[in-house]
C-alpha cells in the first residue's frame, strides 16, 4: 500500500529554512515515508505528543502523524531537534 504525503504549512516552512543540503535529505527520507511510513527512524512519541511520530534525519526532526486507515502521512513540523517539540 502506498501513502498520500501532506506537508503542512508549518512543516514547508521549516523545511525552507534549513540549509540546502539538509533540505535534500529531509525530503528524500519524507518522499520515501510514501512507502511505508513505518521505517527505521520513525518512533512513537509520548506524554503530550502521543499519537503522533517522529523521523529522526542527524539533528533535524520531522513530526508525523501517521493515518492508516486514509493511508496518508501528514507532515506537521520540520525542524532542529531543540526547536521542533515547541
């Protein structure tokens, strides 16, 4: 089965503030979540998080929320790991 990628708001515009070649790898490892959101990298978050995961790229973060039953990924939050819970 393959999933639907939506990209936030929020999430385009975080991507659009991270350097070029960070850029490139966040959004060739969230273009591969179409596949199987599922991956190595991706965690279930807790406390005031849960429901929602979490892609781990070095020191940036990528917030998901994984809908199964639509079969689609939502993007919320791209970010440096400091920044992004916030």
């Amino acid at each position: 089965m393959s999933y639907r990628i939506e990209v936030s708001r929020t999430a385009r515009r975080g991507l659009d503030g991270l350097p070029p070649e960070v850029r490139q790898r966040v959004v060739l490892r969230i273009d591969a979540l179409a596949d199987g959101p599922r991956q190595h990298g991706v965690e279930a978050l807790k406390g005031p998080y849960k429901g929602l995961h979490k892609l781990r790229i070095g020191e940036y973060r990528v917030i998901l929320h994984i809908d199964d039953q639509q079969g689609t990924v939502a993007v919320l939050r791209v970010g440096h790991r400091r920044s992004v819970y916030r």
